[in-house]
C-alpha cells in the first residue's frame, strides 16, 4: 500500500511541477502540469473534477456537503463552463464512529454526494471509492496525465 507521498514523489520524479494540497473547506485549483492532491480523508469527502479540454484540475476536501457543493460547482463554471467535459472522482467518507446515529450520518454523506454528482454529471464522467472503514483516504490529480490516484493508508497513532 502507497502513502500518498510516495505517489506524489512518484509523480514528480525528474518533473518540473508543483503540487497543490487542498485544505479542509477549500477548493484547490491546480493547472497543466501540476499536481493537486488532499488527504487525512477520514469522514470527510474529497470531490476532484479535472477539465479534459482546459487541464485544469479543482479539488474539495469538506465534511458535509449538501449546498457546498452547489457553491463548488458554481465556482468550477467560471473556470470550465462546460461541465460534460469534467471527470469526477469522490472518495474518502470512512466509518470512523462505532456509535449507529454516527455511521448513519456518514452514510447520509455519501447519498447526499452522489446525489448531487447525478444530478450534475452523467454516471460514466463519475467515479466514486469510498475509503475502507478506520482508514484515511487521500485523492490525487495529475495535470499532465488527467489520472486520479485514490488510495488510503493507516491511521497512525
């Protein structure tokens, strides 16, 4: 299993390109040929779009979403007005909490996400992998390739 550094170092090996982590409630914008990345994804979601047409990749690290990402979209249209030319990948979400009104709210996250990712994009420009549960997810974006790199690694203590 990758870390997430690894990945990155991976990436940028003999490349010329920054990389852009995107903080909790941010919306990280990334260009040809950098790399945006988040992680410590443990109930949070973070939602990439990458414009195939523009290379430009946004990314958004929140724990509830619901007219956030409305906002988001909003946002990513003044950038790429046309969103069927987005690719979209969802993940992290992981089942922290052993508490049953805990897990069903998390639960409620990832509904509410697809939900609104459907209402927006057709099924084929999604892509969703829910971080295995007591795991930490992160999500990559390659510029230079369009690739998304969905992994998780260990909680550490």
């Amino acid at each position: 299993m990758e870390t997430m550094d690894e990945i990155i170092s991976g990436l940028l090996n003999g490349r010329d390109s920054e990389v852009i982590y995107t903080g909790m409630e941010e919306l990280g914008i990334a260009h040809f040929p950098n790399i945006l990345c988040t992680s410590g994804l443990g109930p949070c979601i973070a939602i990439g779009f990458y414009d195939t047409k523009n290379r430009v990749a946004f990314m958004t690290h929140q724990l509830g979403y619901g007219n956030y990402l409305i906002a988001t979209l909003d946002d990513i249209r003044k950038v790429s007005d046309d969103l069927s030319k987005l690719r979209v990948a969802a993940t992290g979400n992981s089942l922290v909490h052993d508490n049953k009104e805990d897990r069903e709210q998390e639960l409620m996250h990832r509904r509410d996400v697809t939900e609104i990712l459907l209402q927006h994009f057709d099924k084929k420009q999604i892509k969703t992998r829910w971080t295995k549960d007591y795991m930490l997810g992160y999500l990559v974006i390659d510029t230079k390739t369009g690739k998304f790199i969905i992994g998780e690694e260990y909680f550490e203590s």
